[in-house]
C-alpha cells in the first residue's frame, strides 16, 4: 500500500474519531425542557411578602421589604369576635420575641359576621385601649372574595405563593413567613398564638 493511502486512511480515522466524541458529549449534557425553563421562570417571577405595599392603620404607606430579615406573623384581626381576646397573646409574644427579629402584623378585617365593623381610628383606639397593642396594625381591608386585598391572594393561592392554597376561614388565622419573605405555613384561628408551632419556629427549636 503506497504511503500516500496509509496517511489518507489515518486521517480518516481520526476525523471520524473526533466527530463520535463531540456527539457524545452533547449527549451527555443536560437538555434544558420547555417545561423545566417555564417553572424557573415561575420561581423567578414568584412574589415576597417583601414585594407588597400596603396601608398602616394611619393611612401611611407601609412597604413589607422593611421587614426583610425578620420572621412576620400575619393575622386577620377583629374587635368584636370570641377569638378577640388573641391580641393579648399576640402582643405578649411580639414583646417577648421581638428581639429574635420577629414581628406581628394586624390586618383588621370585617369579613365574618360583620365582626370588625369600625373604623380604623376605632380599631386602633379599641386594641390600644384594651390590649396594649403596639406591634404594627394595618388599615382595614378585604381577605377573601371578590374585592380580597393583594397581599391576601398571595397568601392564599399556591399559584402566587409556591406553598399551599389556603383560604381564610376567620379571623385570627396565621400566616408564618420567613426572613426573605416566603410562606412557610399557617395556624388555624382557633389555635393559640402561643402554641407551640409558632413558639418553636421563631426560636429554631
């Protein structure tokens, strides 16, 4: 066999070596799936507690990113409901946890038997007067039907907040959020706020 041949062969040999290597390496790469692109675009565009604004019980503008690094426990609160007296506990726990960057947030909502049916100056004179409140108290809204408030769809839907659907059934339910602003879980209304669910998740037991 001349020279000549030997080298075309050899030359043949490697380039098609080479072309089998690249095509396994491409094999053995991940391939990114429509569907698996759409849901990290989901995680991406999921809100935070820290992407709403909304009412102090003042009327002043109350942004929720002021609260990035603290554990937040959201409540649906009324003056004129069985589970009232709840806003001494949660105002012991604020007092006492505070410093473990933890903080209560009071929505007043008259959703349920027309429990919560005063103003927000009423509101804030009656929890003041009669329970000491000092943790933050939000201007009275919606938190479930048709005119239900943003941050409450958030809370409830799993579609906006990755977690759970879980709607509103009274007052003084429980929404548990973590320091960078994600659902963690709930505590139904008739359950304490000292339970020990919450106490052991604003402490890390």
């Amino acid at each position: 066999m001349q020279l000549s041949t030997i080298k075309f062969w050899i030359v043949l040999i490697l380039i098609f070596t080479a072309i089998q290597g690249n095509g396994q390496g491409r094999q053995n790469q991940p391939l990114q799936t429509a569907e698996s692109a759409g849901n990290n675009q989901n995680m991406e565009a999921r809100k935070t507690l820290h992407d709403f604004t909304v009412k102090d019980i003042d009327g002043n503008d109350f942004s929720l990113a002021s609260l990035k690094g603290k554990k937040v426990l959201v409540v649906n609160v009324a003056s004129k409901c069985g589970l009232t007296p709840q806003y001494e506990q949660l105002q012991e726990l604020y007092e006492k946890y505070r410093h473990l960057n933890f903080v209560v947030i009071g929505f007043p909502a008259n959703n349920f038997m027309g429990q919560e049916p005063g103003s927000n100056l009423e509101i804030k004179e009656f929890c003041t007067a009669n329970y000491g409140v000092t943790f933050p108290m939000m201007e009275k809204i919606s938190v479930k039907g048709k005119d239900q408030a943003p941050l409450y769809k958030w809370l409830t839907k799993k579609s906006e907040n990755g977690v759970m659907d879980q709607k509103v059934t009274w007052n003084f339910q429980k929404f548990m959020i973590d320091e960078e602003g994600h659902l963690v879980d709930v505590v139904m209304p008739k359950e304490s706020p000292m339970s020990d669910k919450i106490l052991n998740w604003i402490t890390g037991s």
